[in-house]
C-alpha cells in the first residue's frame, strides 16, 4: 500500500506535523463518518484503521527518536546505574530501577 495515501487521508504532510491527541481527534472523525453501522463502506472504514495504525506507529516513532535525542544531549548514563545531567552539572539521584528526573 502506498504510504502518502495514509497522509492523505488524515490531511497532514508530516508526522511532526501534527501532536498525538490531533492525530486521535481526526481518526474518530473519521471512524464516525465512515463506520459501516452509520452507513459507510467497510472498505473505507478498514483502509482509515490501517492508516491510523501506521501514522500511530510512526508518531511514536518519531516521539521516541525525540525523547532519545533530548536525553542523549542533556544526561549522561553509566554502567554502575548512575546519572550525571549536563545542564545542571549534578548527579541525578536514582530511586530503585527508575530515575527520577526533575526537569
């Protein structure tokens, strides 16, 4: 299947264009509109799934690539379970397996 159809179909042009909770906004739009039980065709309804699923993945995705670049530019991780914040010049404390992180 042709990906900028997906695009297309929820009217963005990239993924950073749009926040996670606009792009869920747009799918139940559209999910009312063309749902089989209000009278739309279940092909549509099933192609609208399919791009919401894939634009899902990929503003995860790209939210993740986000969070990954933030952290790699500010903390600092070591082996020993430590943290070291670059802006703060500090040691992060760690309670348990998560870090707590006051940003």
């Amino acid at each position: 299947m042709n990906t900028d159809k997906y695009f297309k179909i929820f009217k963005i042009k990239r993924i950073s264009d749009v926040s996670k909770n606009e792009l869920k906004k747009r799918f139940r739009i559209l999910a009312k509109k063309y749902h089989p039980d209000k009278g739309g065709k279940a092909s549509n309804f099933i192609l609208i799934q399919d791009a919401y699923k894939y634009l899902e993945k990929l503003m995860n995705d790209h939210i993740q690539k986000q969070n990954k670049k933030f952290f790699n530019q500010r903390y600092s991780f070591y082996n020993n379970g430590s943290v070291y914040d670059k802006k703060k010049k500090r040691w992060v404390k760690v309670k348990g397996k998560n870090i707590d992180i006051k940003i």
